[in-house]
C-alpha cells in the first residue's frame, strides 16, 4: 500500500517518504466535498453509535472496492463477513485458498 501525494512536484518536501508515496495525489475537492460525511461516520464509529461493518456497507458497493481493501483486512487480521444469504457467514477478508478462489470468482461473474 502507498500513500498518495498532498501535491504533484512537492516531492522535495518530503525526501524520506518517496519510497511510500504512490505517483497519484489527494483529491482535496473531493476530500472537501464528501467531509460532511467523513466526519459523520468517524464520529459514529468512535462514539460506538455505529459498527465498522454497517460504514463499510454504505461505502463499498462493489466487489472491486472489496478486492482492494481485502489485502488491507488481512494484514490487521480484521474480518469482513457475509450477513445474509447463501454465502452468509463467509468472511471475504480471510486468507485461505477456498475464500481467494471464491472471491475472485465473484469479482469474475458479478458485482454486488
């Protein structure tokens, strides 16, 4: 995972971090355009007064959104299950072959 930049040609501002820095920058109208939101969620999620599955429900809608994040679950060791229906109980995040080949199946044949 990389970070992206705050700015593009401001790299001799920070000359420790290139390696981490990924070649994209921060979308900062989009930051300033959705922060509303990000407040909302952040604080729903550090007062308890929300799950961090129910915001990560209405913020990932699709199952190449998924595929990013899984890499990300599995370093934390955190979990990302299925609620309802025929794959219910499945957790998307685990690192074993059976849940890799489904979710790439998945991610092959449909969005959810």
């Amino acid at each position: 995972m990389k970070l992206y930049r705050p700015a593009a040609g401001e790299d001799e501002n920070w000359p420790n971090l290139g390696p981490v820095l990924s070649t994209k920058t921060i979308d900062w109208d989009l930051i300033a355009q959705q922060y509303d939101q990000i407040v909302k969620y952040t604080t729903a999620l550090r007062l308890g007064a929300a799950e961090a599955e129910q915001v990560l429900r209405r913020l990932f809608r699709s199952v190449a959104d998924i595929l990013a994040l899984r890499p990300v679950l599995i370093r934390r060791g955190l979990h990302l299950r299925v609620e309802s229906g025929l794959l219910s109980g499945t957790d998307l995040a685990s690192d074993d072959p059976g849940t890799k080949m489904m979710v790439n199946v998945l991610a092959a044949v449909l969005e959810f």
